[in-house]
C-alpha cells in the first residue's frame, strides 16, 4: 500500500498534543536513568537482567534497539512499557517516576499513553478487526459509538478500513499485524513500543509493515521504540542502540537522546550541543494543523 497516501493521521498525530498540560509535552516520553532489574532464582542466584541502563525518548523519537536472545530486550521493553518496575534506578514517563505510582497508576499510563506491538500480533482469534482495535478504550468505558469510530479511524490509518468486519483468521500475517498496530494507537498513545513486530513475517511484508511504522511515525508524530535482533530492521532507525548482557553502548544512548524525531514536513531544528534540542523543536505541520484534542 501506499505509505504516503495516509488517510488522515489524526488518531496519532495528536498523541503528543493530548499529553495532559504543556508541560508534559516537553518531557521525554520515557527516561530511563542507570535502571537494573535483577531476577531472583532461588536462594541463592540473581540474574542481573540490566545492569545499568540509562536512555531517554524524546516526543516523536524513533530508536530501535539491538541485540542478541538474552541481552535484555524483553527486560527492557517491560520497563519502556510500564509492565515491570527496575530494581534500582529512576525511570519516568512524561516526567512521573514510577516510583511514586501506584500499580493501578503504571496501568492507566500503560492503557493512555502506550501501545505495543509483538511478534505474535496477540490478537483476539474470534473477535472482528474493528473490536479488536476498539479492546483498549472498552477498559476507559468509551462509549460503544465512539469506540467503533476511533476503532474505524485507527484502522483507516494502516490501511485496513475495508477488512473491518474480518477475524484475524481471515487476514494474512501483514494485515494482522496492522491490525494490531491500529490497536496499538487507538488510544493516541506517545510512544509505541514494537517487539519483533517483523519477526512472524515474510521480508517483504516486514518490510511494509516497518515503512507503515516509520510513517506513522515521521507523520503522525508518535514516539517509536522497535526491539529486534535483526540489524536490517534495526538500521531503519536514525538512533540504534545495540543492547549486550544487560548493557546499553551507552555512549550511542546518550547520543540517541540529542536527536529531535526526524522532520517531514518542518525543517529541522538548528543543531545545539545540549539536550534541549528535541524539546525545543518546532511542531511539525502536521502537529500544528492538528486540532485540540476532544477527550
Ligand atoms: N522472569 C525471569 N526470571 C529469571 N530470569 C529471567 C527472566 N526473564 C529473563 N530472564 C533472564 O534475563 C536475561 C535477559 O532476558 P531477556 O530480557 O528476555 O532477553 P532478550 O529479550 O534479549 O532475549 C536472560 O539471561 C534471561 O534468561
Ligand atoms: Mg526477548
């Protein structure tokens, strides 16, 4: 499909002009500072899963990180995604530490703020396309209208409006994993998360599916952090952070943190050496001929 010929980014586009106050806004989506997190087996054995990891993801970034099975991927993206605390270490979400958040807290910032995307679609087999991507806003008791049209609006966004009435059954492994991205941004989240969103697909297909993230990305304006251990995948990135044994390349993560998501429409902000560069970017047009948010 056409990536260029996006609809109308409108579920995405206004992820970042939803965050709740100005504030919010120029937080980074998630920050990671020196996080471990320590599994314990046992009496006497500790896994020490991440052993000091520290990234920050600003508004709109896009970054993927690399590595070998056991590095610390699933580890790491639990803690991106607000499904896992650190063991030590300050992480925080638009500026909250989760620390100062009750469980019930980390699940609302999950349902509002975040999307996943996995390998395995994840998909309710016997449910339509249409109320699998509306499942997110049943749990923020969204009427039954304005979940189907925000689902019809989500789906439109990756293509999908005319498979609305399909079971996962019925849709190849490509437009199941767009249903699942329509999920994903259903609530007009500030940062995707993506798992080896290319891992149960053909190349040529996960590569479509990688064009469509980018596009929602660079369009829409979500921030979009993929984790694979596949270096072509993870190439597709501006920022590539290689992961090793619980390990950032730290020095590329710092890096990461200085560069503003790429512009499409805008030109990009002059180069400063500080790290107040992303925040300090100018909206995309997208973003500024987006509409206040209505929620
Ligand atoms: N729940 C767990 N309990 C104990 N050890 C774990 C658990 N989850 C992961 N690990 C260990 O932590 C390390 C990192 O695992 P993981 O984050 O799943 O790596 P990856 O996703 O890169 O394959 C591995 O050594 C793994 O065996
Ligand atoms: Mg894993």
């Amino acid at each position: 499909m056409s990536h260029n010929g996006l609809p109308s980014p409108s579920a995405a586009a206004s992820a970042a002009a939803t965050a709740d106050t100005t504030s919010a806004q120029a937080e980074p989506v998630v920050d990671a500072q020196d996080v471990t997190r320590h599994y314990v087996l046992g009496k006497d054995t500790i896994v020490e899963a991440l052993r000091g990891v520290s990234l920050t993801v600003p508004p709109g970034a896009f970054v993927s990180i690399v590595g070998p099975s056991g590095s610390g991927k699933s580890t790491l993206l639990n803690l991106l995604g607000a499904l896992d605390r650190p063991t030590s270490g300050a992480l925080r979400f638009s500026g909250r530490d989760v620390a100062d958040l009750s469980d019930a807290e980390l699940a609302s910032l999950r349902n509002t703020d975040i999307g996943f995307v996995f390998q395995q679609f994840h998909l309710l087999g016997r449910t339509p396309a249409r109320d699998n991507v509306a499942l997110p806003l049943v749990y923020r008791g969204e009427s039954r209208r304005e979940r189907r049209r925000r689902a019809d609006e989500a789906l439109d966004l990756v293509g999908l409006a005319h498979r609305r009435d399909h079971r996962p059954a019925e849709l190849s492994g490509g437009e199941q994993q767009r249903v699942a991205i329509a999920r994903a941004l259903v609530s007009q989240p500030r940062l995707l998360l993506a798992d080896e969103p290319t891992g149960n697909l053909d190349s040529q297909t996960g590569s479509d599916i990688m064009g469509l993230l980018q596009d929602l990305n660079a369009q829409a304006g979500v921030a979009l952090v993929v984790i694979t251990h596949d270096p072509e995948v993870a190439a597709l990135a501006p920022v590539e952070l290689p992961i090793r044994d619980g390990v950032l390349d730290q020095e590329r993560a710092t890096a990461g943190s200085l560069v503003p998501p790429p512009a499409v429409t805008a030109p990009p902000p002059p180069a400063e050496p500080d790290d107040s560069v992303a925040s300090q970017r100018p909206p995309s047009q997208a973003e500024a001929a987006e509409e206040p948010p209505t929620r």
